[in-house]
C-alpha cells in the first residue's frame, strides 16, 4: 500500500453524518487505504460562505496585509500559481482546517511549497505587531492556499465529512515538538507537519492536534 500521513487541527475524519454514531466510528487505516486506492487525497468538505468570498471573509476577519504579500511571494516565485490564488476573490468555498489525509509523496510536494511561502512571508512580516488571534495568519494563509495547490495541479481528491476532536491516540503534544525550535511559528507549523507523517505512518487512527 501506497505511505499515507494525515494532519488535523481539531477536527477528525469521519465516515459517518449520524449524530448516534459520528463519536463511535472514525476512519481507520483500512478505509483509507480503500480510498486512497482511486484519490491522492482525502479532504474535509467545503465550508462555504455564502454572501462573501474567502478574500473578502478573510479580510472581515484578520488583517489582510499578510494574504496581499503572500500574493506578491506567489507572484515572484510561483507565477504559475497566481491565476489560481486570485480566484479567492471570486470564491465563496473552500476546504477549510488544515484538515487531509495525502498520499506521502502528495504531501512532501506540497509542504515544500507551502512552507518555502510561509519562511518567506515570515521575513517580511512581523508577527510581533498583532495580538494573538491575529498573529495566526500563518495557519489561516496556509488554508486557503491548499486549495489553490490541489486546483493548479488538479491533484484528484474525495472528502468526508468532519466532527469536532475525539480522544488523541498518543501522548504527543505541542510542547514536546516545539522543544528546541525558535518561536518561529513557522518553523513550528512546519515541524507539526512533519512529526505527523512519522506519527501516522502506522497507526490507524488520525490525530487531533
């Protein structure tokens, strides 16, 4: 069977919309690899908004100034990308949460995109300037991004729907990744996503960060 990893905030995946069952039954490493047999990734179901778009809504709700200098790093460094980036003007759904489950070989290609974007929206921002909601645009940049990787490369994919976190699996915690790092959010969003591959590798469950 092909590596998987997966990576949640607080959500998990589920196969299931019953209200009875959606705490009993989560989706194990046999289903995923059934699914992963006709889809590179497994994703969360579009969250939609209904009377703005994700630009807009992303504006009305964070300081815009950080998504407009991701636009100017996409645009230096992944031209090729712009077209689809600028479609957040125009949308009004998304897949939301940092929320997948990728192929291993999907995902390492995408997080050396997405990461060389953030380091580098990191030198030319400075965090320090916002409270502590505001000082997450990086998780909520690297949202709307994902579905500008997925489109411009038509990476084929299914969702499931979502439920809030059920019990973690191990013991693992942000403190015990983040020993040792610099305060780079950044580089700690980076290490998440890194310490989960090697995490979910074998385990049949999905981990609620």
């Amino acid at each position: 069977a092909a590596k998987k990893a997966g990576l949640t905030e607080m959500p998990c995946l589920v196969r299931t919309k019953t209200e009875q069952e959606k705490f009993k039954i989560v989706l194990n490493q046999k289903e995923t690899e059934e699914k992963l047999q006709n889809v590179d990734v497994i994703l969360p179901k579009k969250r939609k908004y209904y009377i703005e778009n994700l630009y807009s809504h992303y504006a009305h709700t964070m300081y815009v100034e950080p998504l407009d200098e991701t636009r100017k790093i996409i645009e230096e460094k992944y031209s090729e990308y712009l077209e689809e980036f600028d479609k957040l003007h125009k949308r009004t759904s998304a897949h939301m949460f940092n929320m997948f489950i990728m192929k291993k070989e999907i995902l390492d290609e995408y997080c050396n995109w997405l990461f060389d974007i953030l380091f580098e929206l990191e030198k030319r921002t400075d965090a320090s300037k916002y409270d502590s909601f505001h000082a997450r645009f990086y998780g909520r940049i690297s949202e709307l991004l994902l579905d500008v990787w997925i489109n411009k490369n038509q990476i084929k994919y299914m969702y499931l729907t979502r439920i809030m976190s059920l019990t973690p699996v191990t013991n693992f915690s942000c403190q015990e990744i983040t020993k040792g790092l610099s305060n780079s959010p950044s580089a700690i969003i980076y290490k998440l996503f890194h310490d989960a591959q090697s995490l979910l590798q074998n385990s049949g469950h999905y981990l609620p960060l």
